[in-house]
C-alpha cells in the first residue's frame, strides 16, 4: 500500500491506493462481545493490573458477566481463564470495593453500581456462596441492601409531601 496515498472510503479508492488485491481479501472472523469488550478495556487502559479506580472495576465486572453469566457471548474460554477471573474478583475487586464504601446516597460515591451490585450479588449468591457469606461481601452487601431501604424511604417522604401539598392546595381553592 501506498505510504502517502490515502483511501477516500470507496471501492475505487481502496483499489487505487492498495491495489487490486485489496477487494480479493476478506474479512476476518466476526469478533465476540468478550473479545471486543477486552479489546475496548485495553484501548482505555482498564487493565486489571493497573491500579484499581471505578472505572476499572466497572470494566472488568462487565466482562466478568460477559464470561461468566451471559455465557452465550462468548466463546468457551479456558479453564485457567475462568480460574484467573475468579481470583481476580475474589482476592483484588472485592477487597477494593469493600475498601472504597462511602456511607451516602449519592451513587457517584459508591464503587460500584447499583445494577452491577445487584448483577454480582445474584452470581455469588448462586455460584459463590462461600465468598458471598464472608465478611467483606456480607459488608457490601449490608451497605447496599441499607442504601435501597434509604432511597425507598427518601421516596415515600417525597410522596407523602407531595400529596400534603396536594391537599393543602385543594383546601385553598375550595
């Protein structure tokens, strides 16, 4: 291919710039979800090895789902993949999360998820429930389960101002 030439996005263009062969070629094979997130995490430098932020743990959790729970978005992995996965959330991202909990109601404060909580919760209780009854996921457990309590609570004191104000103003108007 010509180093100084550029393609315009068309057919004659690739073949004028890279030559005929260039339509002769044909696409590799149609990437998986799990290897297009992977590729994705790399790119954004959310590899697990670096150090742990929000968005790392995000990443990695979604692929962890990818791989584990929506096994059909993947091809099989080996089994010293599986293995590494599962030691990475048991001894590295369960240990950061339980390290980073903030006691508030503001979500943009919490390690991780509401959703991506109730996601890994629902996997551990099921396929993990030796780590899902030990101390540390008992404690995120505990904060979430408390945050929910705090929201419906924050959301029915709402409601229930709300409908003083409705009755106050239907006593004004009559």
């Amino acid at each position: 291919m010509s180093e100084t030439r550029r393609r315009l996005g068309s057919l004659c263009g690739d073949m004028n710039v890279g030559g005929e062969e260039v339509l002769r070629r044909r696409v590799g094979p149609e990437r998986t979800p799990v290897q297009r997130h992977t590729i994705r995490m790399y790119q954004m430098r959310e590899e697990a090895w670096r150090g742990l932020t929000r968005q790392r743990v995000a990443a990695f959790l979604r692929l962890f789902f990818l791989c584990f729970v929506e096994t059909e978005n993947g091809l099989p992995l080996q089994s010293i993949t599986y293995r590494m996965l599962k030691k990475k959330l048991v001894k590295h991202i369960i240990p950061w999360i339980y390290k980073w909990l903030v006691f508030t109601t503001e979500e943009k404060y919490w390690p991780i998820t509401l959703a991506d909580f109730r996601e890994l919760d629902q996997y551990l209780a099921e396929h993990l429930p030796l780590v899902h009854k030990e101390d540390e996921w008992g404690t995120v457990s505990y904060f979430f389960k408390e945050m929910m309590k705090q929201r419906e609570e924050y959301r029915r004191m709402e409601e229930l101002e709300r409908e003083a104000r409705e009755a106050v103003r239907r006593c004004l108007k009559s």
